[in-house]
C-alpha cells in the first residue's frame, strides 16, 4: 500500500520539474543573453585596453573610472524612482552606448606626460566610468524584471567564450591592436541594440528608498552587499598578485581554456539547479564562499597558472552566485532594481579600486616585510571567514536567499486574462487598438473573428499583430499566448 501511495508523488515531482525546466526555458531570451555577454566584454577589453598599445604610456583609466563608476550610480540610490523610467529611455541608453565607444576609443591617446594625454585619459575614465555602472545596472535590472536566471548565468559563460575567442585570434602582436578595439567600441552599441529588441518586462514594485525598507530588509541588504565586497576585494587582489596587475594576454593562454570548460559546466550546473528547486540558490551562494577562501589561504603554495585558474573561476562563480542572490532580494521584497543594483554596483566598483590599491601596496612592502605573502593569506582568508559568519550566521542571513516563491495555481486562476494583458499593455507601450487586439487573441480569437468584432480589415488586424509582437518580442501566436499565460 505504501508503495502505491509513493508511484503518484514521484510522477508528481517529475511533472512538477517539467513544468519549471519549461517556464525556466520559455523565459529565456537569446537577445538578452549575447547583449548582456556583449556588455561584459566591452568592460573586460575597455580595462585592458591600455595593454593593447604598451608604447602609449602607462595610464590609471581602469582605476579611475571604477571611481567614477562608484559616483555616478549615488543618483541611482537617491532618486531610484525617478531612474527607473530614465533607464527606460531610448535616447538616454544610446548616449550610454556612445559614450562608451568613445571612452574606448581615446584611451590609447591618454597618458600621464603631458597635460593633453591627462586631459585625455580623465575623458576616458569619466565616459567609460560612467558607462560601465550604469549599463549594468540596466542589464541586471532586465534580467531581474524578466525574471530570467538561466539566461543571466548563461551570459555570463558566454562572455568568458567569446573572451577567449578574440584573444586567441586577434590578440597583438599577431593582428593590429586597432582591430581589437574596433571590436571592443562596437560591443556597447550591439549591446543596447540587442536590449532595446528585448521585451519589456515589469513586476509591482513597493519600494523606492532605503528609508522605505524594514529592518530586517536593511539588515539583508547590508549583509548582501558586505559579502560581495569582502570576496570581490579578495579576488581582485589575487588576480593582480598572480598576473601583476594584467590578464588580457592570459585569456589565450592554454591555463583559460581549461578554466573555460570548468565554466562551462559550472554554468550547466547552475541552470540545473535553478531548474531543479530555486532554494538551491543558498548552496551555490556558499560553496562560492568556501572556493574564496580555499584559493586565498592556498595563495602562497599555489604556482601562478593554478592560482589564477582558482581565482578566475572563484570570481566568475560568486558572480553568478551573488547576483542571483541579488535578483531573489529584489523581487521577493519588490524593491526598485535600480535601487538594489545602483548599490551592489558600487560595492563592487568600489572592492575592486580597493583591491588594486591595496596588491599596490602590498608590492611596495614585499621586500622590507618577510613572508607577507603568507601572512596577507591568512588574513584575507580570515576576513572571509568571518564575513561569512556575519552573513549567514542566522535566520537574517538565510532570509536573503530564500527564493521568490512560484505563484500556486489557485492565486494563479484568479488573476485575470485581462489583469495580465494590462500588465504586457504596459511593458510592450501597445495602443488602444493593439492592445484590444491582443485581447481578443489571449482570448483565442482568429484573425476573421477579430476583423468582425472590431470591424477592422483583415490587413489592418495583421499589421496590428505585427506590431504587437514586435514590441512583446514574439514571433508567433503560439508564443503570444505563452507570454500571456507567464505574466
């Protein structure tokens, strides 16, 4: 008897995963995933571009735009509600784009000899700084609105792909640097471009200020934002220590190739488990602590290729991991993503100016203090240790990660057919027009039924689909009304 009573919860489960792994895939956009992999690249390349002409002079672009990074995105925690229809704005990402392209294309000109390469180099830091924080803080906040976790983990992967494409083919002194950074100035104008095709999405949102949060929900975006600090400002400075302070060569390197394929799993892996149950977002999200401090208190008995392959893939894992965190934080409380992700951006701007100060300094010392290695080592692998205890030590530090739960079918079937095409009403910005023949669809009805109710013309009834799945970002009926269903 109690083995016919297991048959049925068994299918159940299995059923129950189906339905997830198709929602999970249905959600998924492939504009978005190359965009916000294309968006990632441009940082990589435009921080390194330097590196590309090593005759031009040493320049601090990198550092100062990640200051310029940390400054530009207070706005976006002071008047987050204000900024979340400007992030919306045609015109304003475009001139993000363009800015962008342009800071990288002046930076082989800029240097620290004469006060136009230093005129030069502040123009680069102030169009890239800028850029770079606010054009993530826009793709983390479509991929948070689309509710799209697998595509965000698989971007991410792609962008190590293509990383390690370009600088095995093009990579100086083989080709011309200039072809480099053609490639580099046109990622943020396909990248915007690829945004703008995507479908708008939109979730209520409640709060708008910190002041607007509880305590608790502080306390866990204090502990969020501290955990991405404390193993960023670790990864940071151990990628300078094992490549002193570059890596651009070292993304062709047969070392990458190997870490690319471990990405590559991991991030199989990662949609799996999202796939599987979102609650293990928690155990993604602590075994990437546990890789931080594995590879920092192993820093001085690694050689340089296995250290770098450790922190690499640390890096790239506790992004994924943190920022799923981040996406669950935001949507669970219904906080502006603005808000949430202006802040983590500056933590992480911010850890990472401070890393490279602080492998600077570390350097200067090295020769008057002995074993500094070893005991910076211990250090950082403490200051881990205990960030994370601080942070997952009670029920405030699971709370951050206890997953959205999915809406049951109950809550599901009261929600109207009209409620959810309202909502794609406003994300798509569809017409008076558009939006009553997307009604009539969701509602089943052919294209000579719709003619007939809204006494349209046949050609004037298909051009207002058209249109219609032009701003939905659909193709076809059938895809229509799987956006219907999921809203």
């Amino acid at each position: 008897m109690q083995q016919a009573d297991k048959k049925p919860i068994k299918k159940s489960g299995l059923e129950a995963t189906g339905r997830s792994f198709s929602r999970g895939w249905r959600r998924l956009n492939g504009g978005m995933l190359l965009g916000f992999a294309l968006c990632q690249c441009w940082v990589t390349l435009c921080f390194f571009t330097p590196q590309l002409f090593p005759d031009n002079g040493s320049t601090r672009v990198y550092e100062l735009s990640l200051i310029i990074s940390t400054l530009a995105l207070i706005p976006g925690v002071i008047y987050a509600r204000r900024f979340e229809s400007v992030v919306d704005n045609r015109r304003a990402l475009w001139l993000m784009a363009a800015g962008a392209s342009l800071g990288t294309l002046i930076i082989p000109f800029s240097g620290t000899d004469t006060f136009v390469e230093i005129a030069v180099m502040i123009t680069a830091a102030l169009l890239t700084g800028f850029a770079s924080g606010w054009l993530s803080v826009v793709w983390y906040r479509a991929f948070c609105l689309a509710n799209d976790n697998i595509g965000f983990a698989l971007s991410v992967a792609t962008q190590s792909l293509i990383i390690y494409v370009l600088t095995s083919v093009v990579l100086p002194p083989t080709f011309s640097p200039w072809i480099m950074m053609t490639l580099s100035c046109l990622m943020p104008l396909a990248s915007v471009y690829l945004l703008l095709k995507s479908p708008r999405m939109s979730f209520p949102i409640t709060a708008f200020t910190l002041s607007s949060l509880t305590h608790v929900q502080k306390q866990v975006l204090l502990r969020l934002c501290l955990g991405m600090f404390v193993v960023s400002f670790v990864d940071e400075f151990m990628r300078n220590y094992y490549l002193d302070g570059s890596d651009l060569a070292f993304y062709a390197d047969t070392v990458n190739l190997v870490i690319l394929v471990l990405k590559v799993v991991c991030s199989v892996g990662i949609v799996a488990a999202l796939v599987d149950s979102g609650r293990r977002i928690s155990l993604i999200y602590k075994a990437s602590f546990l890789l931080t401090m594995m590879a920092v208190l192993f820093m001085p008995y690694l050689n340089y290729d296995a250290g770098y392959g450790v922190t690499n893939f640390g890096a790239f894992f506790f992004k994924i991991a943190v920022m799923l965190v981040a996406f669950t934080y935001c949507r669970r409380y219904r906080i502006s993503p603005v808000l949430t992700f202006s802040l983590t951006r500056i933590t992480w701007s911010l850890d990472l100016f401070l890393g490279v100060s602080a492998f600077h300094t570390c350097s200067i010392m090295e020769d008057s203090i002995p074993n500094l290695l070893g005991i910076v080592s211990v250090i950082l692998g403490l200051l881990v240790v205990a960030t994370y205890l601080f942070v997952m030590a009670d029920e405030k530090g699971a709370y951050a990660i206890i997953p959205e739960e999915e809406p049951s079918e109950q809550h599901e079937a009261h929600e109207t057919l009209d409620e959810r095409c309202d909502r794609l009403v406003q994300a798509g910005g569809l017409s008076k027009r558009e939006s009553e023949v997307l009604r009539l669809i969701a509602r089943g009805r052919s294209t000579p039924r719709i003619q007939e109710e809204l006494h349209l013309a046949a050609n004037t009834v298909n051009t207002h689909t058209s249109h219609i799945y032009q701003k939905l970002g659909v193709h076809s009926k059938q895809e229509l009304l799987d956006l219907v269903e999921e809203t």
